[in-house]
C-alpha cells in the first residue's frame, strides 16, 4: 500500500483536505480521495467536509482552485506526528 492510499485509507476526510486542499486544486483532491475511498463522493461527505472546513474558518478561498490556510487552520495529528514520510 502506497503512502498517499494509506493516509486516505486511515485518516479523517476532514484532516485529508486541510492539509491537501493548501497544495491541491479541489478536482485533483477529489480524485485522490475517490480512488482510495470512493464512498465518501458517493455519499456526499467530500462535498459537506469541504463546506464544514470553509464555515469553520479552517480554510479560506485561494487562488487557482487552491484554498488557503482560514484563520482556524492548524495542523492535524498525522502531519504533527509525521506518521507519513
């Protein structure tokens, strides 16, 4: 299993795109995510994580289809632990 895969496998949709949605256009993001957990497009939860991290100041609107760290942006567990290298 692949590094990107084990993280989408094993980590909140939530903390995914608060890290990834900084580096990340949201379509590159969307199909990363599919890939390794397509119920969370088939269900919605991809969409109502983006919206829930936008209203929560977490992330802001940036340029070019990237978001921006929002004001209540900070780190999520995994990347304080660097349990992916």
């Amino acid at each position: 299993m692949n590094t990107i895969e084990q993280l989408v496998r094993n980590e909140s949709i939530d903390d995914i795109i608060t890290v990834f949605a900084l580096v990340k256009a949201t379509p590159q993001l969307d199909l990363m995510i599919a890939r390794y957990k397509p119920e969370a497009l088939r269900h919605g939860e991809l969409q109502q994580a983006y919206a829930r991290l936008f209203k929560k100041g977490v992330l802001a609107k940036g340029e070019k289809g990237l978001a921006t760290k929002g004001p209540n942006w900070k780190a999520p567990p995994f990347v304080m632990e660097k349990r992916y290298t």
